[in-house]
C-alpha cells in the first residue's frame, strides 16, 4: 500500500534538539492569548483543555500566551494568566500535570512579559511604565519612566517568574522581548531614548533579564526568547538590530529564537490580514465606548488612511527576516512566526531557508488538530482565513475561539465592516 505523500518523510515531523530540549517534531504552538485567567490571573481550569486539545492535535511544543511576572506588567486584557505569586504557580503546576498524564511527549514553553507602557493604568493600579516617557500611540497613558529600582525589579521578577514555571513542571521559559512590550521598549530606539548606561546599550536590559533567569533556573533549564526583526516607526528596530541582538543571546546560550514583527502600535502589522473594524468598535475598550454616530463618521472619513498604514497578508512574512537571523547563529535554534498557512511554505522554511522549526498561532486557534492531519496527508493547508476577529476578541471578556469559522468568514485581506 502507497504512504501517504506528504506525511512521515515530511522534514516537518523530524525531531528537533533545540540546545537543551528536545522536540518531537518541528511544529510549535506560538504564545497566544487564551482568555482563560481568573480576575486575579489565576489559569482557570478550561486552560488545561485547551492545551490538551492542541497536544493531541500533534504539536510538538505549545507555548503559553503572555504570562505577566507582575501587576505593573499586566496587559489590558481582562483574562490575561499570570506567574507573579505561589498561588498562581500551584495552578499551572496543575495544569502541567494534566497535560502530561495526557501527552507525556509534548513540550511546555511559558512565556514571560512585561507590558511595559503598552498596558492602562485603570488595569494595572500602578504607573504605567516604560524605558522612557513616550507614549504609546495605541494605549494614549501617561509613562513614568523606570528608575534603576523598577529596573532591577523588573528583572528580579522575570527570574523568580522562571523559577516558578520551573517548579510547576515546564519544559522551559520563552521571553517576550518582542511586540513593543517592555524588553523591546529597552532594544528600540524610538522608545529607549535614555542617556544613562540602559540607554548607551540598549540590549543591557534583555541581557541582564537573561542572566538572571539563568542564575535563577540553573545552567540545564532551557530559555527562549521571542524577538520583533523590525518595527513600522522610525527610527525603531530593523533587522540589522535584531541581527546583533540574535549574536548576543546566541552568545549567551539561548536554546531557541523565535523571529516576528512590529508592536501594538501598528499591531496589525504584527499578525496582518482582515482588520474586522465593527469588531474593534464592539469589544476593544479603548474603542467600545465611541458614539455610533462619530463610528460611522470615522468610517467614512478615516478609515480607507488608517487601512494603508496596513501591510497586506502574505504567505511567511517574517520568513527572510528569520533565514537572516540562522545565518548569524548557526549554533542557535530560530524558529518563524507569521502568516504559515501551507504544508509546502513551511517544509519550505526547513529545507531551503534553514530555519529549525516553524511557528503557528491563528492556524491552530482554527483547527488544534491541523498538525495531525498534515502528518497524515489529510491537510495540506491551513484552514485560516486570517479574518482575525480572534485576535479581536482578545480584547474582550470571552476565551480564544474561531469566530471567522462560526461567521462563516472567507475573507484574507479586507477590512470586515
């Protein structure tokens, strides 16, 4: 009997040695937003489930979505998880368990971040803060900038974070130094204009974020880290940036990095495709609260500016920005992030690009199961339509779901009104 064509040969579902750990195939769970934390941040159980579902789906790694290290770093959204005390630790602990009674093989990344000024104050019941004093154009919050304590703080939390996620059971930390949260604050020079030593050397804040969560873990515990190659403001990061910071964690021992794009400021330039306006007006609280009257009215004023601000979706956009990062730290695991939809377009990112492992979000909100079935040969794309009302729905109070497959959605790079 014939095999199925693409499926166990696909280099795909080849193991992967990522410095200190070991995956079973070359898929990963990128961090996504779950929308399953209590008021308090605690993971509610329904958490597990998710994880499970997507573990029997057949992916190798699943990384958490955003787990804020304090209540200063929490982001805007309402069920946002968090590692900032024991308690919440006992809970992932569970969680943990309850995966890997289920799937032993599967790998379990937490990744860890701090808003930085890209969160509110009325979330928070803290000073919003940042490398400097500029305000994000997307959350319009006065920034207090951090003074050497809140820097050493913040640093302080990001390893007693990792030793939690340690303790519970994870396979590793992945740090969010990307999306204009506040490690990318510290490497950008658009929102690191300091004229102190964190300033002359703007990647000193990851590097020292990287140490001690090394000293806090031990020299096996693996660590990630999650970069943004560029952003849409100038000056900000470009990829030559991301190049010298990629040579800096490769010489620091990181086990893998995983390469995507830009900051809530523009952040559909982050994920790209439909930008489903209704929606934002529907749920998004820095928007819910405009008249109908002035939505309609910006509509027809502003929005047609506002869409070409918009990069427009394409198949692996962050691809050659990652091929250039391998090239750099050939010793280093990269994995991409960022529009993968084909079977053809990831093996692609393995055997031409040079790339280690491929990143999914969107594609497994749709369908947990997607890798199974493209190591069956029953899938050879995603069904993802990049409609992104779940990244939309983010912002609201209800949990991660498919809610273009429920719409019915068909479209990939339209505003949705």
């Amino acid at each position: 009997m014939a095999e199925p064509a693409t499926a166990p040969r696909s280099p795909l579902f080849t193991p992967l040695t990522a410095g200190r750990l070991k995956l079973r195939n070359r898929l990963i769970r990128s961090a996504t937003y779950e929308g399953l934390g209590d008021a308090s941040g605690t993971p509610r159980p329904e958490l597990g489930e998710l994880y499970l579902g997507l573990a029997r789906g057949g992916i190798g790694a699943i990384v958490t979505g955003f787990t804020f290290i304090s209540q200063a770093g929490r982001a805007m959204q309402p069920g946002q998880c968090g590692m900032d005390d024991d308690a919440k630790a006992a809970a992932w602990a569970q969680i943990v368990r309850q995966v890997r009674a289920a799937d032993p093989d599967v790998r379990l990344v937490m990744q860890l971040a701090h808003a930085g000024r890209q969160t509110r104050r009325a979330v928070t019941g803290r000073p919003v803060l940042g490398a400097s004093g500029r305000r994000c154009t997307y959350f319009r919050e006065p920034v207090t900038p951090m003074g050497e304590a809140a820097i050493q703080a913040a640093i302080a939390e990001f390893a007693e974070a990792a030793r939690r996620a340690r303790a519970a059971g994870f396979d590793a930390v992945q740090i969010h130094a990307a999306h204009g949260y506040l490690i990318h604050q510290f490497l950008s020079p658009r929102t690191n204009t300091r004229r102190d030593d964190w300033g002359a050397d703007r990647g000193r804040f990851l590097e020292a974020t990287v140490r001690a969560v090394q000293a806090a873990c031990g020299p096996d515990f693996p660590l990630w880290v999650k970069l943004s190659w560029a952003e849409d403001a100038r000056p900000g990061i470009g990829l030559e940036d991301a190049l010298r910071t990629a040579e800096r964690l490769s010489a620091l021992g990181i086990d893998l990095l995983e390469i995507s794009y830009g900051t809530m400021e523009v952040a559909l330039n982050i994920i790209r495709g439909a930008c489903p306006v209704d929606a934002v007006f529907a749920v998004n609280p820095l928007f819910s609260r405009v008249p109908p009257l002035c939505r309609g009215l910006w509509k027809r004023l502003f929005l047609k500016r506002t869409l070409r601000r918009f990069q427009p979706f394409s198949e692996g956009y962050n691809v050659a920005a990652a091929a250039a990062v391998k090239r750099v730290v050939p010793a280093t695991a990269v994995a991409v992030v960022g529009g993968l939809r084909t079977l053809e377009q990831m093996e692609r990112c393995l055997v031409r690009d040079g790339l280690d492992a491929v990143a999914l979000c969107r594609p497994l909100v749709c369908e947990p199961d997607l890798p199974s079935r493209l190591q069956a040969g029953t899938a050879a794309a995603s069904r993802c339509r990049n409609c992104n009302l779940c990244t939309i729905y983010c912002d609201s109070r209800l949990p991660l779901r498919c809610y273009g497959k429920a719409r019915g959605a068909d479209h990939a790079d339209r505003p949705v009104t």
